[in-house]
C-alpha cells in the first residue's frame, strides 16, 4: 500500500472490479441520497461527481438538477466510465457527461453548482485533485464528501481491522484514514462531519468559500 494516492494502479484495480463494483459497495448505496442532498442542488444546477465509478449518483443527482441541469462524471477507470455512460444512455439522461481520466488533469467544466466525492478516498487525499475541483465550483457551491475512516478509540481495533480489509481492493492508500475530510478543512467554509455506521463511515459538508 502506497503513502499516496496511485491514478494507474487505481485505473488497473478498477479495469478488474468494474463488473462486480455495485453489488460489491451496495451496503453503502443507501447513503447515496443523502449525500446527493447535502449538495443542495436546485433544477437547472450543474453537479460534478468526482469519480463517478459506474455511475450510481446518476440517478439521484439528475433528479436533483432536472431536465434543464447538468451531471458531469468523471473517472480514471475507461471500463467504470464505460457502465456510467452506458447507465446514462440507457436512462436517456442526455444532460449527463462522462469524462475519462485523472481527476488531477482531466477537463472539467466551470462554475459547478456542487461537487460529490462518494467513496473515493484516493483523491481525497491528493491536494492537487482537491485544489483542481474545488476550483471548477462556483463560489458558493457546496461539497460533500462520503467513505470510510477509522474508528479512533483504544476498543475499536476488531472494526479498524475489518475495516481495512474491506477497502483495501478500492483504495491505493490507507493514508489519511483517520481523518481522510482535513485536506477539506483548509479550502471550504462550514465543514460539518458526520459519523456513521459505528464511526466506520464519515459524511462530511460544506461550501466554496465566496
């Protein structure tokens, strides 16, 4: 496991995992709602799910924006974005964009209405991933980040260990784990975080400073 965040051997795992991905993570899906809400999307508003995977947001954040709103996907994996598009075309969402590639360096729209980080606890931990996106959203768009974090109690240990193995075929780094939302505390105004699941899940929100 590396010290930081790997975009290639991320894109490798996930060429692997695309297939099986969904029923892999479906215990989490039920917090997809939830998260989507915390963005405080209005019809017509445009929302960036910050690596997409196969896209499971889609749904929800296009009910969010409606039929005048935009979604913009993006993902490193070619076979994850391939079942987001794939899932978009069937819908009939033709207000949804896919973009492949390094959440780093990929095109990305401006002035977002909101920006989702759900599951994705690699590029939380990148600085320049953050710093890129966050400066696609308007000045006051809000930001919700969702995944996994360690349990920080001396009893905990049986919960961290189980914990570390679940993830660990989805993740490139354990870095971070105990706090993986503090690269957002420097760059976003009103950063509230949630506890879920036995402190095994974090929800965390907050806006663009203007």
């Amino acid at each position: 496991m590396s010290e930081r965040p790997d975009p290639v051997e991320a894109s490798r795992r996930y060429a692997e995992l695309a297939a099986t991905y969904e029923r892999r993570v479906r215990l989490t899906s039920r917090w997809r709602p939830t998260a989507v809400r915390r963005l405080r999307l209005q019809p017509g508003d445009h929302a960036l799910d910050v690596g997409c995977g196969t896209g499971a947001n889609f749904p929800y954040l296009v009910a969010a924006v409606g039929p005048t709103g935009l979604v913009t996907g993006v993902d490193v994996s070619d076979a994850m974005a391939a079942r987001a598009g794939a899932r978009a075309t069937e819908a009939g969402w033709d207000n949804v964009n896919v973009v492949v590639g390094d959440a780093a360096t990929a095109p990305l729209p401006e002035m977002v209405d909101g920006a989702l980080f759900f599951l994705v606890h690699d590029l939380l931990r990148s600085r320049t991933v953050l710093d890129r996106n966050i400066a696609a959203c308007r000045p006051g768009a809000r930001i919700v980040a969702f995944g996994p974090k360690r349990v920080t109690r001396w009893w905990a240990w049986p919960l961290n260990a189980a914990l570390r193995r679940s993830i660990e075929p989805y993740v490139t780094t354990f870095e971070g784990l105990d706090a993986p939302w503090d690269h957002l505390l420097r760059r976003l105004d009103e950063l509230s975080i949630g506890s879920l699941a036995l402190g095994t899940l974090y929800l965390a929100h907050g806006r663009v400073p203007e």
